[in-house]
C-alpha cells in the first residue's frame, strides 16, 4: 500500500501526471527513513530536516509535520512492516512545464515503504571505493530529488567493481554517494563539518553523539583523500548502510584492511540505540 494525494492505494492505482514539477526538473525534496522493529528511527531529526529542506526550496508541506508523522506510521500499519524504509517525497506540485513557481500547483506528497533489509554482510565485512570529484551543486545540504550526479558517481563505482564512491572538492573529501563519510587517525574520529557541502546525516549525527558519550576525541573537520588513504580506519554512516567500513580505496588498503576497532565498536552502540 502507498500514500499519494491524499489516500491509501495499491501502487498500480497511482497516477502520476506528466506536468509533476518533480518529473520536469527534480523540483522536490524528499526523507529517508529507517523502520526497526515496526517504528520510524530518528524520526523527529527526518522531520525536522524535511521540514528545513521544504522552507529552503520553497515548498510549502502539504500536511502539518504530525500529520506526516502519523501516514506514515499508518503506512507502516497497513503494510505490516517490521523492517525496512520509508521513502517519502513531496514536490511542488502540478502546472505545465515553465521555471517559475507554479503560482496555484499544490505539492504532492508521496510515500511507501521498502523491506530493504539491514546491510548485514556489508556492515561486517566493509566494502571498497573509489574516489570521484564532486560535481554537484552547493546546497548539497537539502535533501531534494536532484540526485543524478549522486547515481553517476554511484554507477562509476559500480563500473569499477566497487561499491561506493568518496566525493571530493579538489581533494577535500565531502561525502558519499548516499552516504556521510568519518575515518579515524591516531585516535581521532573526522568527518566533514556540517556546512552547504553535505547533507547532515542523520546517522551522521548519531554516531557524533555516540563517539563523544564513549568519550573519542571528535574533529568535524575536513580532510584530504591522501589522509584519507593514511586513516587507521574508515567507515560510512547512513539511514541505509549504518556504519558500513570502507577497507580499499582506489585499490590502496586502509591500515590492515579489516574492520577497524572503533569502527566495531561504535556498531555495537548505534545498535543499540534501536535493539
Ligand atoms: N549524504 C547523502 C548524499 C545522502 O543521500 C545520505 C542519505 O541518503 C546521507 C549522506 C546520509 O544521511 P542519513 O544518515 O540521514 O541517511
């Protein structure tokens, strides 16, 4: 079952028109959420976030912020989700294809949910990356539907037989595909400060909250790719990879090229903020 315009139907019963501002020109933002155990993960920190991309770009929310929290969880109800996501977007509405602002377009708002489950293999056994230059805009904190330099980079990685990219700006690491990025040298856990240049992950959030309560030194500060290569550990955090370790970038082993200690550790942790 999936929420579109006002109502519960089966996706095939969905009709989306031609004149969707977010068919035309990505004009829409959009959450991600995780379900653990039937409930939404986080979920005050994804409305709050959906709410400031909405005021950013100038989408008025068709709903108030508890009356998304409760389709949603009614969506979670009716489709009997225990574990998986929650997608929901809105866009700016219908009117036919021209830049400005529809004055009258209404923004729709559609949702559903996934049984993707939790990256359980990935999370234990890392993955490997490649570096790429971010090409995208400088908003990258809104969390809008203009996603396709993400899904080239993400395709390049794919092309090079891994599975995710490290973003950088002329070799300042940013971000991942769909992901934030933290590496750990002498101790000190890294990631990029929370500024225009990434999205400030909810996940992302967590994990700061989680190495500061275990007392790691935290620097949200950037850092090149070449001290990237020279970390002892890194690792992604993501509503959807967790806290995934990266163990090979550009085909250069992390440390011993296993899963980094800290990196387990605060697994364990964020795992317990949901078991
Ligand atoms: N960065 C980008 C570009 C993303 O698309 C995402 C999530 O989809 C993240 C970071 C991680 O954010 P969160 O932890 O809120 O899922």
């Amino acid at each position: 079952m999936y929420f579109y315009k006002n109502q519960f139907l089966p996706k095939n019963d969905i009709h989306i028109s031609p004149d969707d501002r977010g068919y035309y020109f990505g004009d829409g933002i959009y959450e991600v959420f995780r379900v653990y155990q039937g409930t939404l993960y986080e979920q005050e920190a994804h409305m709050q976030r959906l709410q400031r991309s909405a005021s950013e770009v100038r989408i008025e929310l068709p709903y108030t912020i508890d009356k998304i929290g409760e389709i949603l969880t009614e969506l979670i109800h009716k489709n009997a989700l225990v574990e998986g996501t929650v997608y929901v977007q809105i866009t700016r509405g219908e009117a036919p294809r021209a830049h400005p602002f529809p004055a009258h377009a209404e923004p729709v708002l559609l949702a559903y949910c996934t049984t993707v489950p939790r990256p359980v293999a990935a999370m234990q056994q890392g993955i490997q990356a490649i570096t790429l230059a971010d090409i995208r805009w400088l908003r990258c904190d809104l969390k809008t539907l203009n996603l396709l330099p993400n899904t080239m980079a993400k395709q390049a990685a794919l092309d090079h037989g891994v599975q995710e990219v490290v973003l950088h700006r002329d070799g300042i690491v940013t971000e991942c595909s769909a992901s934030n990025i933290m590496m750990i040298k002498d101790n000190v856990l890294y990631t990029h400060p929370a500024n225009h240049l990434i999205l400030h992950g909810i996940t992302r959030a967590v994990v700061l909250r989680l190495a500061q309560s275990l007392e790691m030194n935290v620097k949200e500060q950037a850092f090149t790719t070449e001290q990237l290569l020279l970390a002892d550990e890194v690792f992604i955090t993501g509503t959807t990879v967790e806290i995934t370790p990266i163990l090979q970038i550009d085909g250069k082993r992390i440390a011993n090229g296993s899963p980094g200690p800290l990196t387990q550790t605060l697994q364990r942790e964020f795992e317990r903020t949901f078991a």
